[in-house]
C-alpha cells in the first residue's frame, strides 16, 4: 500500500497520503506555508489522486494547520474523533501562544471511532483508538498489508508527550501496548521522525522496555 510521507512546518511534521487505484486520504495535514501546500497539491495531482478525505489522527496545532487549505484544495471531508474537537477549535489561540499562526478550523464532517474502516481504493485502513498524547488520538491500521499510522503514540526510540492539555502516560503507554500487540512486523509510520516497526521498538525503544 503506497504510503507518501511529506515532512512539514515549523514542528517537523509529518503529513501522510496513503493512496490506492486513484483515490488518496491525507493524514495530518500539516502544511503551513505556500512551498508546502505546493508540494503536496503537486504530488496528488501528479498521480491523479481523487482526495477522499481528510483525516487528523489528533488535533494539535502542528497536525491541522493546514486543514483549512485541504479541505477547500481537494473539496474533502475533515474527519476527526470527537473527544479532540476541543483541541480542534483552540488550535488558532494555542498557535498564538506558540508564535506560529494557525487559521480557523472546519467544522469536522464526520467523527470516527474505534473499529470504524476506512476504503482507499481497494485497500481498508481500520480505526484503532489510542488516547493517551490527546483524549482523542486514533491511528489507522491496514492488517493485509501490516502498516499502521500512528500519529503521536510512538515514534523511532521515543514515545508521544503526556505534558499537553489532555495528555496522561498511563493511557498512552496502554495505547502503546495496543499497537505492539498487531504483531512484530508492522511498519509504523509516525507523527514526527522516520518510520520504525513493531519489532524494533519492542527491542529497542527505551520507554517500551522500562
């Protein structure tokens, strides 16, 4: 399953296209400036892609920056789980606080849950809920071709932050453990750093062993 990785923003970002037989979901669109909205129109337009959806796997600033200009760009649905609306509507003021400046939030279209499926042309990609970094963190799991997004939960060596509004270790050390659980063969494709797997973080990630 063809997984495009786009690395954007002033937070190092990482947006995701998954796409298969013309049609593309963007995950995360983190695109806060001109040359980046660029890139990733290019990419989509260049292999014919029909945009189906957006889809944030969590709703800090750095993850919907560029939702606005997404969902007007390719005329798609935002699609969210509704425990991180909150976060979804602060997100222009916490960007404030940040000194990096965040537009107003779409509406969400629909809320997803866990055990919701997602078709990219004839692919499923199914929703797993993993709080723990947000209320309402989810990451996307294709089991036939054993590839997980996973936003912020786990990352190459490291783990997701607990210190934000909302935020508890516990919970996502437990969401962790749910992703570890898939299987030691899946590729991770995280929210921010270079993609991992199952089986290397089970064997290496320091927060995994303690």
């Amino acid at each position: 399953m063809p997984v495009k990785m786009f690395t954007f923003n002033d937070f190092q970002e990482n947006t995701l296209v998954i796409y298969s037989d013309g049609e593309a979901i963007i995950i995360d669109p983190g695109c806060a400036y001109p040359h980046e909205e660029q890139a990733l129109k290019n990419f989509i337009e260049e292999n014919g892609l029909r945009v189906k959806a957006i889809v944030n796997t969590h709703c800090h600033l750095d993850h919907v920056v560029g939702n606005p200009w997404a969902v007007e760009t390719f005329n798609a649905p935002l699609l969210i789980h509704e425990k991180d609306l909150l976060l979804l509507k602060a997100a222009p003021q916490v960007g404030m606080m940040w000194s990096f400046p965040v537009p107003e939030q779409p509406k969400p279209d629909e809320f997803l849950e866990e055990g919701d499926e997602i078709k990219v042309g004839s692919e499923t990609w199914k929703v797993i809920y993993v709080p723990g970094h947000s209320p309402g963190h989810i990451a996307l799991y294709n089991s036939e071709t054993k590839q997980i997004i996973s936003g912020d939960v786990i990352f190459a060596g490291s783990i997701g932050r607990t210190d934000l509004p909302g935020g508890d270790y516990t919970t996502l050390m437990n969401s962790i453990m749910k992703i570890l659980r898939l299987g030691d063969d899946i590729t991770i494709y995280p929210g921010h750093g270079p993609t991992t797997t199952t089986g290397a973080e089970q064997q290496t990630n320091p927060f995994v062993i303690d």
